[in-house]
C-alpha cells in the first residue's frame, strides 16, 4: 500500500480503482523495473505517440533562443523506445541556425509534443507535459546553457549517451573506464 494521490494525508491508503500514480510508482520501486510505457500526444489528439522511458524523468530546461520561446522542457529517449501512433500526416517541421534540430509540432494545435533535438539527432526530446498521466513517478530538471551550446555540450558527461539504446551504452562504458 502506498499514499494515496486523492489527499493530503499521507496515512491514507491508496484505495482507488483507477491507476493510482502513488501506487504504481510503490509497485515499480518495489519490482525494480527500468521502463515504463508512456502515452501521450498533441493538444487535439490528432498526433499520439509511446515511448518506453524511465518512470523517473530527467528533464533538461534549455534556454536557447528556441527552447525559450516555447519553453521547451525535454527528456531524451533512442528512436528505438518511441513509436507515433497516429498524426504523421499532421506534423509540420521547423528548422533554423545549422538545420539539426527537427522542431516537429502539431498543424491543427500548434503543440510540441516531441521532436529531434540537435544534441540528440538519433533520438527524441519528449515534453513531458504532453504525457497522459499515471506513468511518471518523479522529474528531475537540469538547466542546460543553449545560449553557449557548443561549450555545454562538450562540458556535458551524459547528454549524448541518452539517445542510444542502452545495451550499446552498457557497452561503450565497458570499453572506457571512468
């Protein structure tokens, strides 16, 4: 049993018939499973999309000139852990500056709810905010220096890993010890 997410009181028991988020994180921090099956989408529904992610986000806040605008907030998965289930033919891209970057969004609602970032061409930047709930158990937020991209890319240990899948992470951190 866990606390329940319908009170303030944390003695309460979770008792509800619905995916309690409380509860399902106890179940997953008592199973230890790595992934976990998000949904999410646009704002009118017309792009949907799952991606297989950690139940514990680790969000980056960017403040370059376009992630500022839109206030992209972004987790980074491997292409392989995110499949569009609907709304291809709805999405319309945006690019400027060294063109790398795919700011895909919706054409009906004007919603970001993935894109290619340029510090992750072989993977996706998920807004959170565009997940259905019940799946997400906590998010983590690291501030990213866009405006001096280049630098905080090559000061960063771990950016670039989160895009691949893991078996060829677990193998590259086998042949380069710390």
């Amino acid at each position: 049993p866990a606390p329940c997410h319908m009170t303030p009181n944390p003695n309460v028991l979770c008792k509800s018939t619905v995916v309690c988020p409380a509860l399902f994180c106890y179940f997953l921090s008592s199973y230890r499973m790595d992934l976990v099956k998000h949904t999410g989408g646009c704002h009118c529904g017309a792009v949907r999309f799952e991606v297989w992610g950690s139940p514990d986000l680790h969000v980056f806040h960017c403040n370059c000139s376009i992630c500022t605008k839109k206030q992209n907030h972004h987790f980074i998965v491997p292409k392989n852990q995110f499949t569009l289930l609907q709304g291809l033919d709805n999405l319309t891209t945006y690019t400027f500056n060294t063109h790398a970057a795919k700011h895909t969004f919706c054409k009906t609602c004007g919603v970001q709810s993935f894109y290619t970032p340029r510090s992750n061409p072989d993977g996706y930047g998920v807004a959170p905010h565009c997940l259905d709930p019940g799946t997400v158990c906590s998010v983590t937020v690291e501030k990213f220096c866009g405006e001096k991209w280049e630098e905080s890319m090559q000061a960063h240990k771990s950016i670039r890993d989160m895009s691949k899948p893991a078996s060829d992470t677990a193998e590259r951190n086998k042949a380069t010890p710390p």
